[in-house]
C-alpha cells in the first residue's frame, strides 16, 4: 500500500496534481453527496476531504481509477483526515 507523505503547508506532488483536474472534481462530487456533505468520522460539515480507504485492491492501484472505486473512499474533515494517516 501506498503512503502518501503531506507536510502541513505544502501538497504532495500527487495533491497538486488533484488541483483543477475535472476528473477528480467528479469524484469528489460523488463522494460528497453519497456521504451527505460530513465527516464519516466527526459528522462536521466544513473543511472536508476526500479520504482513499485504501490505494490498492489485490496489487492494483485505484489511483486515477476511483470512479470505479467509490467505495473505497468517504469524506473526512482535515482534522480527522490527518488523524487517519496517523499525524
């Protein structure tokens, strides 16, 4: 599995690339709405992300694919979003 490594601050390579793309747009869309616009931890309505679950599904990557695999990521607030990858 895949981590991806985010100082507070400054985007990944990977976040930067998420930035005005229409295809990430849609999945977040999808995910907002199926998750009612809350944290799935918190329940807060602000400050929310898009929180992969996982990164891989028997060796292949659902990275540029999560259309595909929506059930693989719910909606965290920042604070709990950080909280899931341990910092």
């Amino acid at each position: 599995m895949t981590r991806l490594a985010h100082k507070k601050g400054r985007p990944t390579k990977y976040r930067q690339s998420l930035r005005n793309n229409p295809y990430w747009e849609e999945v977040k869309r999808k995910v907002r709405i199926r998750d009612g616009h809350r944290c799935q931890v918190c329940g807060k309505t602000y400050n929310l992300e898009v929180h992969h679950k996982v990164y891989d599904i028997a060796g292949y990557s659902i990275v540029g694919h999560e259309l595909e695999f929506l059930y693989c990521l719910e909606i965290l607030c920042e604070d709990c979003h950080r909280m899931k990858h341990g910092k």
